[in-house]
C-alpha cells in the first residue's frame, strides 16, 4: 500500500466513527496522554479552524492534507511536547494568547489570580498595578482588557517573554495601555516607589529538588520560570521583601501560591510586620492558590 493509499483508508477509518474526536482521544489515551478528548478536541478544532462545539454539530470531513498534520500534531504530543506549543496559542481568561518554548506556558489555575486583583481594583479608581514575572503576559494582558481604567506595568527578566507578552498584547489590541520592563523583579526606575497600589506575581516556585521529577511536558518550560531555590521560597522571599517599598500605603501584594508552600508564605509574610489583612484563596480544587496581604509599612 502506497502512502496515498494509506492515508486514504485512514481517513475511512476516522469517518466510520460518530465523531473523529472520539477515535484521536481513544489514540492519545492509549498513549497515556491526560485528559485525552480535551487534547483530541483542541487539535482537531484548531486543524479544522471550528469551535470544539462544532466538532459535534456539524458533519467533520477530513482531507489528506488535515490527516497528514494530525499525524504530525499526534507524534509531537506522545513524544511529550506541551499541547500549547504544537498549535502555538493556548486560551486564559476567555482570551487568546501565543505561547512559544522557552515562554512559561499559562495555567488555568492562575485565573483567580487575576480574578483577585480584578475583585480588588473594583471600585472604579485609577490604580497602577504591577505584573512581576510576566512570561507571556497573561496575567497583565487579562487584568488591562478587564480594568480599562487603570495603569499595568509588566517586567520580566527574559527578552524572549517580553517579546511574546508584547505580541500578545498587540494580539488582543492592548498594546497601547501597558508598559513592559525588562527587569528582576524590584530592579526598576526609582520613580515608581511607594506608587504601586497593587503588586501581582506567578513567581517561580518548584524546589531546585523537584525539578528532575517533574513530568517531561512541565520540563518543557523554561528552568527559570519554575526554580524556586533550594525550597521554593527563593522569589517569594524577594518579592515579599522588596514591595512595601513600592506599594502605596494600604496597597496590596497578591501572590501565587504553590500547592505546598501556602502556610510558608504565609509565615514569612506574618514575619517582615509590613502587612496586614492577610487572606488566601482557593481554586476549583480547593487548594489555597492565591494570597494577598496589605501594606501598612509607609503610613
């Protein structure tokens, strides 16, 4: 059988079944791929150019052409490589956003980060609000299209994130409201001490120990975005430090928090005697996910 022809009976093969989703999630599965028929109706509707609910409205016809890139896109995905990479782009916040490697890829879970500060920022002043360890930016891309009426500033330490962060600031027509820096962490213009009203940040948290172990798709991802140091307190340690010298009086610092380290941080918070009113907040799975406190060092 020559390779057209092998292409043809594969293509019957996928049209016998009620829905060629149900056929590629049944393969990825057996390839011990995760949440199988999400992966199945993200590739397909992305080869297809369709929303994943037209993939169960609509007749799905599959060329050779679309055969031939799904065999592609299934051989990248078994061989471990992110989901996020093989179609370039991954959804948070109800927005697009381009991923590329060397780019942390966002989670889902760090929504409610952005959800907090958006709960925060709600009563309708102007507020300045800085994103530490942007990555692609969707943290401050997210928070710049809900709060038309503040002012974000995005840094990183990576050229290669701020380029993809301002790409996809350009992509969901933001462009023009944020201010991206190149810089670790606090080292920024002098100018902006003491006048941040709200400090955001997914830092790096994974301990140096934990890196090896972690599944080859998370290790995808650049080291720096998720070393945290010897016990994962390392960025949480400097940012917790170094923001009552640039958040306004009463101004807050919201944090990430990784599944393991919610007590940790916040001890070393409850410690420095700069902050107060000190709460967490759960995700979905009802692990502490995000902290805020507020700064009560400069009144």
């Amino acid at each position: 059988m020559n390779a057209v022809s092998a292409l043809a009976e594969e293509r019957k093969e996928l049209l016998k079944v009620k829905s060629p989703v149900l056929e590629l999630a049944s393969r990825l599965k057996k390839a011990g791929i995760a949440s199988s028929r999400i992966n199945a109706e993200i590739m397909l509707s992305d080869i297809l150019g369709c929303r994943i609910i037209d993939l169960y409205l609509d007749e799905i016809v599959l060329s050779l052409k679309h055969i031939e890139s799904l065999k592609k896109m299934i051989s990248r995905r078994i061989d471990g490589e992110p989901l996020q990479h093989i179609i370039g782009k991954v959804n948070f916040y109800g927005n697009d956003f381009i991923v590329r490697e060397g780019v942390f890829i966002p989670r889902p879970e760090t929504e409610i980060l952005v959800d907090t500060v958006i709960e925060l920022a709600s009563g309708g002043r102007q507020l300045t609000i800085f994103d530490l360890c942007t990555g692609s930016g969707n943290v401050a891309v997210s928070l710049t299209k809900a709060l038309t009426r503040c002012k974000i500033i995005s840094s990183d330490i990576s050229v290669k994130a701020l380029k993809v962060a301002a790409e996809n600031a350009d992509l969901n027509s933001v462009s023009e409201r944020i201010e991206f820096i190149k810089a670790d962490l606090f080292d920024i213009p002098e100018k902006y001490r003491d006048t941040l009203d709200i400090i955001v940040s997914n830092p790096p948290y994974i301990s140096s120990g934990k890196i090896k172990g972690l599944s080859e798709e998370v290790k995808r991802d650049p080291i720096e975005a998720l070393d945290g140091g010897s016990d994962g307190m390392s960025f949480y340690r400097r940012i917790i430090a170094a923001s009552p010298d640039f958040l306004i009086d009463g101004g807050f610092l919201v944090l990430e928090l990784a599944d393991d380290l919610s007590e940790d941080v916040k001890r070393f918070i409850e410690s420095t005697g700069n902050f107060g009113n000190i709460k967490t907040f759960k995700d979905l799975n009802y692990i502490e996910r995000v902290i805020v406190a507020q700064n009560r060092n400069n009144g």
